[in-house]
C-alpha cells in the first residue's frame, strides 16, 4: 500500500487548481459514538420495553434487522422507518437529544477546518439523514465554516454510492470535478466512487493504509494539511 510518502506516478497531489473540500461527516469529522448511540443504543432500549425484553436480546435482533437492508440501502439512514417498523412510540428528535452530550469532533478536526477555511471552500457530503447532520453541526459548531451542507439521503434522495451524487454536488456548487477534493471514513463511498469521477480522494483508514493499492490513504484530518 503506498502511504503518504510514497505517491503513485502519475497522480496529481497539488492542490493548486483545487477549489473546493468536500468531507463526510460521522467517522470523519464527528465521533461515530453519536450515531452508534442512538441506532445501536436508544432504538433497541426503546424495542426492549415496548416488548419486555432484554436490552441484549433486542440489540441483536435491531441489529440483524439492520444488517439486512445494508448500507448501501437508503433505508438504512432513514431513522424514522425503523421507529415505524419496530412500532416504537418515541420520536426521532426525542431519540437523537436523548444523547446529544455524545456529539464530539474528531481529534485535530476544529484546527484542520479553521486551517482550510478562507482557503478552500468547505462542504459537507454526508449519507446521514438531515436531521442527523443538523444536530451534529449545531453541537459542535463549526456548521459556519461550510457554504454547502448537504445529506444525501435527504436533500437529493439517494447514497454516496452513486457516481450522480457527486455530479450533482459538483454542479449545484459551481466545479468540475477536478477541483474538488472529498475525504470520508468509507472505502468505496466516499475514495473509490468519487475518485471514478475524478475527485482527488482521500479515505481515513485510522491506520495510513489500506488493502486496495491505488487508494489514497491517511490516518486522520491533520493528514490532510500534508497533502493539500
């Protein structure tokens, strides 16, 4: 796997004709536990009392549930078809403040943004559902530094696996795809599907590697002021 320094021939890592950054947002510049906590906490609690169950056998039941719709599924995102399927009687917005005090940036992700902001037009290209990317913005508040913040999911009806996402994001912010540059925490999703467009892409392994070779790779946020 080609890390940071050793750069495959034939790239372009300059960022002189980049205009536009493009993140993901849970995993990447939110701390995933947020989201762990309301999909993986809160709704199976909630199954466990509506039907007197234990919190561990109601977990893995939600779970499998889950599992078999799959993220590449807009389903998976859409937190208020699983409180109608599971006949729950609470509300997203209940669930999602019962455990607002989750919300948390990713280390060095305030300094990276105050970095790139005024340098780079910032965005938000998340699959988390509105109401999701809302509260996180809003606790964290950083949601001033981004001109376009946009969840697939919701505002166009669809997930980052498909290639038409990040054309309409590129047209509805005015770039071609050469000059933008997106980073996210999925493999495909937010390195393999952008960059088939020619979005200069970087996945967030946590770890600076990975096992698809020609993926560009880094270990966390600062990376990115490295290779920018």
């Amino acid at each position: 796997m080609r890390g940071l320094t050793e750069k495959p021939a034939g790239i372009c890592y300059t960022s002189a004709m980049k205009k536009v950054i493009s993140f993901d947002l849970d995993g990447t510049l939110v701390d995933a536990r947020y989201g762990d906590m309301v999909w993986n906490h809160g709704i199976p609690a909630e199954y466990a009392r509506a039907y007197g169950m234990s919190f561990e056998d109601a977990r893995k039941f939600i779970r499998t549930r889950y599992e078999s719709v799959g993220d590449g599924d807009i389903l998976w995102y859409e937190i208020g078809h699983w409180l109608k399927l599971f006949s729950l009687d609470v509300e997203a917005d209940t669930l999602l403040e019962r455990y607002e005090s989750c919300i948390s940036l990713m280390p060095d992700a305030a300094e990276v943004l105050k970095e790139l902001h005024g340098r780079y037009t910032l965005v938000i290209a998340s699959n988390a559902a509105r109401i999701f990317v809302e509260k996180e913005l809003a606790h964290t508040g950083v949601a001033g530094l981004f001109t376009h913040i946009i969840s697939a999911t919701t505002d166009y009806g669809t997930i980052k696996k498909e290639e038409g996402f990040f054309r309409r994001l590129c047209a509805e912010i005015g770039v071609e795809s050469s000059e933008m540059v997106h980073i996210g925490d999925h493999p495909v999703f937010d390195h393999d599907v952008p960059s088939g467009l020619g979005i200069e892409s970087y996945h967030i392994s946590g770890h600076g590697s990975d096992d698809a070779g020609e993926r560009r790779t880094i270990s966390g946020l600062k990376d990115l002021l490295e290779v920018l």
